[in-house]
C-alpha cells in the first residue's frame, strides 16, 4: 500500500516584508542587479492604494519591519506616502536606496527613529564603481550623499558586492569605515537577474538559506516570493488573495520547503530576518568573515540585505 507524500508543514507568517515598489532605476547595473532594473523600467502593475492595502494587511498579520526596495524605490511616485503609511501602522521602515539623488524632503523622512537607510557602494575607485553602475558621477553622489547621512546622524548601513578580481571591495569597507558607517557588509554576487549565467531558471543553491524564514517579498506585479533573490518561485498574488491567503496557502508551504538550508559562519546573532534579509536587498549583504567562503553564510541584517543589489 502506497502512502502520499505528506504536505510541507505551513511556516509562520514573515516578520519582515520586502516590498520592491519599483523596477526604474537611475543606474544600469549590467552585471549583478536581480531586478534587472534602469531609466526605461515601470513601477509595476501594483498601484499606491494596493501597495497601501499589503501594509495594512502585513500589521494585522504580525509583521514588524518592511523595506522599501526596487529598482531605486524613491522613484515612485508614492514613495514617500507609502513610507509614512507604513510608520503610521506602526511598522519600522528600511529604504533601500542607490543614493544617487535624495530630495530634501526625503532627509526628513529618513531621519525617523524608525527609518533605517541602506545603500550599495562597490569601490573607493569612481571610475570602477561608476563602471559597475553605469552611470558616470555615481560614485562621488552616492559617497556624498552617504557622508551627509552620516553627518545628519541617520542610520545608514552599505552593502558592497565583489563582483570581479581585482575590485577595490576591501578599500571600500575600509573607506565606509573611515567615513563613520558603522555597519558595511560584503558579500559575493548572486546568479539571479543580471547575474545569472545563463537564460535558464536559477538554482535554489544562489540563495543563502535563509528565504522564506521569517521574511518575504512582494514584486512590483503582486508576486510573492521567499525574498528580492528568489523571485523566480513565485508563491502566491496579493492582487488576486490578500497576504493571509498565500501565507496559510500549500504554495507557499511549497515554496519553503524547496529552497535548501544551510549552515554557515555568521557573525553571531546576526542571522535572524529581522537583522537581515538575505538579499537588495541586498538578500545581498551577508556578515562574514572576509577570509571564509560567503556562499555558506547566512543572512546578517535585514537592513543591509537587499543593499547591495541596487
């Protein structure tokens, strides 16, 4: 007598939210970015008042931190209305930002005691890290603009990817360091969007480990996936069911059951999904000792997670 397979047991609902408002971006990272973003990009099928209704929803589910990610989110329209939503329903808030461009306006909104602000830098050297972003004067704004949150007393955390031999990765860290940025974290480029090798799905093995424990993220269209990385499993549409449905739902379950777990050397206490998510976010940014291979490591914080994508 045969017996089915048992169903993957339905994980808790996220504590944090990855929420990628946007696909346009002032800069065209050809080599690494997972959104795929640029100038010519979309905010995405999602309007303001549905980004709001996922909010909403993210509370009443027991969420406590969302970040703001893209794409370069602040280029939405209803960036800063959405932040302001978010923190009147009580969540705290990352933003996610190239620091390109940053309107006066959005300095208030950063300076928030529950605003954090993350941000991706790739080398001391302009021309190499304006080489990555193709943008010409990247480097100088976003180093610029990292000095003057700094100065403002914000909380900013920098992501570094090491894309390349040779890449001026650890004078980087060493710079950020210098400059009085207390959290700056490196991690290797993932093969997911830009990065990806070939046109095929990627693996599951591109990913930390960590997705879909504790976090999740949802995609300019509505998809839900385990993480800003892992968007190519997607496990629910919160346009066409709210955040409840796919949480409690066998995808989702599925989903978390696939992607494989790991353990690693992570600074300690540093890999929960309310420290980092694996990523922009940078999901990206992982605490590991430079001399280990980071691909084991798991997330270190969610605010830096997700940053080095942009």
């Amino acid at each position: 007598m045969m017996t089915a397979p048992q169903a993957p047991a339905t994980p808790a609902p996220p504590t944090f939210l990855e929420l990628e408002i946007t696909q346009r971006c002032q800069l065209t990272c050809s080599s690494h970015c997972y959104a795929q973003a640029g100038p010519t990009k979309g905010h995405g099928t999602m309007t303001g008042d549905d980004w709001r209704r996922v909010i909403t929803e993210a509370v009443a589910l027991g969420v406590q931190r969302v970040q703001f990610i893209g794409g370069e989110p602040t280029m939405h329209p209803d960036f800063a209305a959405l932040v302001e939503h978010a923190l009147a329903a009580g969540l705290d808030v990352q933003v996610y930002s190239n620091l390109y461009r940053v309107r006066a306006e959005h300095w208030e909104l950063y300076a928030h005691p529950r605003v954090t602000l993350g941000t991706s830098y790739y080398s001391d050297d302009p021309d190499e890290h304006d080489q990555i972003t193709g943008r010409k004067g990247s480097h100088d704004s976003t180093r610029a603009n990292i000095v003057e949150a700094v100065r403002r007393g914000i909380r900013v955390k920098v992501g570094i990817i090491h894309l390349r031999d040779g890449q001026r990765t650890e004078p980087a860290r060493a710079e950020m360091a210098a400059l009085g940025v207390a959290r700056v974290h490196v991690d290797r480029v993932r093969g997911v969007g830009n990065a990806a090798k070939t046109a095929a799905i990627p693996s599951t093995s591109e990913l930390c480990g960590r997705c879909a424990d504790g976090k999740a993220a949802i995609l300019p269209d509505g998809t839900v996936a385990p993480c800003v990385l892992g968007r190519f499993l997607p496990a629910g549409d919160v346009k066409t069911g709210g955040l409840a449905t796919v949480f409690t739902g066998q995808r989702w379950a599925q989903v978390a059951a696939s992607i494989p777990r790991r353990s690693g050397s992570c600074v300690p206490d540093s890999c929960t999904p309310k420290e980092d998510s694996c990523q922009p976010s940078p999901g990206l940014v992982m605490a590991c000792n430079p001399d280990q291979d980071s691909s084991d490591c798991a997330p270190a914080e969610t605010e830096a997670c997700d940053p080095a994508y942009e």
